[in-house]
C-alpha cells in the first residue's frame, strides 16, 4: 500500500480509518513519516478527542521531517467529540487541507476520530472522504467499517485498503484517554490568567442561553484567518466584555472568539487561583468540584 501511494505522480491524499483502540493513529503516525522519507508530507490530526498535534478541542495541521512533526495550524472545534460539531469540523478540514495545498506537500495523511459507534459516526467519516477528496482510504476493521465502505466499492476513488488491526494494538481505558486529555489541556493552558476580552471582538459559535451557563466553557481566540491563537476557558460576560482564562497573547491579533460546548471547569488555572485566595480567607471554602473534561 505504501508504494502504491508512492507511486502517484501527482501526489495522494490518504485517509486512515478505525474505530478507537484499533491503532488508527499509531499507524497514520508512521505512513506520514515513511512518506516524507522520499517527498514532503502533512498530517491532518482531525481527531479533536485523542489528537497528537493540538490540544483536545482542536484539529490541526503538521508537516513531517526528520526531525518529527511541526505544528503549522489549529483549528478551534470547541469539544471532544465532533457529534454537535459537524460544521465546525468540516470547516476545519477544507481549510487546513486548503493550507497544506498552498504549502506545496506532496503527501497529505489524514486521522480522523475513531467516531463509528452510531449512524451519525458512519455519515461523519462519507463527508469527510467527500470533502477532502481522498485518493486512498486504509481501513481498520473492515467489520465495524462496513456500512462506510459498502458506500465506496463502486466509487472510482478513494481506492480502498483493507487491514486488520495488528494483535499488538492495546487498546487504551477510558480513564487512560480521560488523564490524556487533562495533561494536553493543563499543557495548552499553563501560565493563563484572567483577560477581558473587549466588546468590540466579536463572539460566536455555540453561546450560552444564560449567563451563568458561560463558565468552564471551552473557548478558542482566533487569529486574522481564523485559526487558533490560544484556547482558552470562559469566565463570563462582564460591563467591559467577556471575561477569558487564557495564555498570554496580543489581543490586537484576536479577530474573533468561538465559543464550544466543551466544558473544563476545574482544569483553569484562574479558577485555581481563585480557589486559593477564597481557601485564604476561608479555609472551610470548598474545592473546585465537576468531570475535568466532559463535552
């Protein structure tokens, strides 16, 4: 299959599809370095739950060389699962895909999430090959892939390779996937402090219905063509504009903020700040309290 790839003059983009625990990621991993062996590479980390290139809530955009994988874009999807997130992921794909074209990569490897449990899950996966017009799909379990690729038999392209998952494959716990997400979280979010972000910013995406409801939320601050500049957490709405737990940026460069569903409550290192100056003048305060990641 590597070789077939190769092979194509013009290039290939090439999808690799599993459920989760099949090795999906680990062998996209390696099919994106071997191909930037012989010619440039990207990689589409499209998996906003378990991705290797951005934090969770996120897809995002490497190029691969000796050296590893280099960061060129993020885009902000706002949960970990795509299931409430079909447009912001679809969005997503067209414009990193359309970012590693300009580039000039030969080779695109795409991972999208291991979301194949339900209908929606099978519908996500035909759009996504539609969308980005993949020459070539590995899949993993052809099993659980099945009502997918019954779709694509008499397509003239993607041209489809069936694999079975390798008996190595350890399929990770819930719980291991959950601590993951944490680290990668408290990673994207180390050094953030409390910022106001002002009103003439504008605020979008999937916007609370009540005030109460903005904190915890998941939110992403864009840059001037609308990919991430800093994820962040919302503290709410104030007089001055929304109040924002977030990294150190230049808010000159902030062209709008999106708003998910994702909710991190416990994980913001200003509601750990508060905490302790609340424990400060009352040690009776409790702590913060909720699941660290759910969306």
């Amino acid at each position: 299959m590597l070789e077939v790839v190769r092979r194509a003059a013009d290039g290939a983009r090439v999808g690799v599809v599993g459920r989760t625990g099949s090795g999906k990621s680990t062998l996209a991993s390696w099919l994106s370095r071997s191909l930037s062996e012989t010619a440039s590479t990207a990689i589409l980390d499209a998996d906003p739950g378990q991705g290797r290139i951005g934090p969770p809530g996120t897809i995002g955009l490497g190029f691969e060389s000796g050296r590893g994988t280099s960061l060129r874009a993020l885009w902000f999807v706002g949960a970990t699962s795509p299931a409430r997130h079909l447009l912001d992921m679809a969005a997503g794909l067209v414009r990193l895909a359309r970012r590693a074209d300009r580039s000039g990569v030969r080779f695109m490897v795409v991972d999208p999430p291991g979301f194949l449990d339900f209908p929606a899950g099978h519908a996500f996966h035909l759009r996504l090959i539609e969308v980005l017009e993949l020459d070539h799909l590995v899949a993993l379990d052809a099993t659980a892939l099945e009502p997918v690729l019954a779709s694509l038999r008499r397509r003239r392209r993607p041209a489809v390779h069936e694999l079975r998952p390798s008996p190595a494959v350890v399929e990770r716990s819930r719980a291991a996937r959950r601590e993951w997400r944490v680290a990668r979280f408290r990673a994207a979010l180390a050094g953030a402090r409390s910022r106001t972000v002002p009103p003439e910013i504008p605020v979008h995406g999937h916007l609370p219905d009540r005030d109460q409801e903005w904190s915890g939320r998941l939110v992403g601050l864009l840059d001037r063509d609308g990919f991430l500049l800093r994820l962040g957490v919302a503290e709410g709405p104030t007089a001055h504009g929304l109040k924002v737990c977030v990294p150190a940026l230049d808010l000159d460069e902030v062209s709008a903020v999106a708003v998910g569903t994702g909710r991190v409550d416990p994980l913001s290192p200003c509601r750990t700040i508060d905490s302790r100056k609340r424990r400060s003048s009352d040690s009776s305060a409790p702590g913060p309290s909720g699941t660290p990641y759910r969306s």
